[in-house]
C-alpha cells in the first residue's frame, strides 16, 4: 500500500478528462500543435518532455489575461503579468498530473480535429 498515490488515481478518469479538456481550451492552436507534435502523437518526446517545451504566446497570454482579470478586475498590469507566468505554469502543472494515459489519447483527438479543419 503507497502512503500516497499518484494524483492520477485519485480520480476517476472521466474527472480527468474533464479536468485536461477544460485546461487544454486556454491553450492556442498554435500550442496545440506543438504539444501534439512533441508528445509523440505525430512522433518524438514523451509527453513530460513536450509540456515543458510549451510557451507562452500571445493568443494563450490573451486567453489567460481574460481569465485573471475576470477573477481580479481592479489587478495593476505588473501584478497580472506575474499572475499570468504563474496561471501558465499551473495549467502545464496541471496536465502534467492528470497523466499521460489520459492526455494522450485527449492529444491525438485534438490533433485529428485540428488537421480536419486545415
């Protein structure tokens, strides 16, 4: 018996998946992309490896700044700035938990839709 499980068995997988949806809508196609690229889902890195070459452009910075500034209106622009790396980093952090068995088929879905639109 683990005195602590990993995050990913603490709950069920259709939780997860709602969890990876809802954090991978403040990503841009642009990241998506990447991300699905890098994880292997086209060929290449793990997906550990992939996430940590993620950056912040400009449509996810706009997505998020949205974010920030509904849950904080009157914040200074130096403070969201802060807040935004950090709001980044938890969501990367976040998919980072979920799992690799349910972000990689969440991945290859995206990938596919992305591709039926181009």
């Amino acid at each position: 018996m683990q005195k602590h499980p990993p995050y990913q068995d603490w709950k069920p997988a259709a939780e997860r998946l709602k969890i990876a949806r809802k954090v991978l809508a403040f990503f841009s196609d642009v990241a998506l992309d990447q991300l699905c690229a890098d994880a292997g889902i086209v060929g290449g890195k793990c997906i550990d490896g992939a996430l940590n070459s993620l950056w912040l452009d400009a449509e996810t910075s706009a997505k998020l700044l949205k974010e920030v500034r509904k849950e904080s209106p009157c914040l200074k622009v130096a403070q969201g700035q802060c807040l935004l790396m950090r709001c980044f980093r938890r969501k990367v952090n976040a998919l980072r938990c979920i799992g690799h068995r349910t972000l990689r088929p969440l991945l290859e879905e995206i990938r596919q839709r992305m591709a039926s639109q181009r």
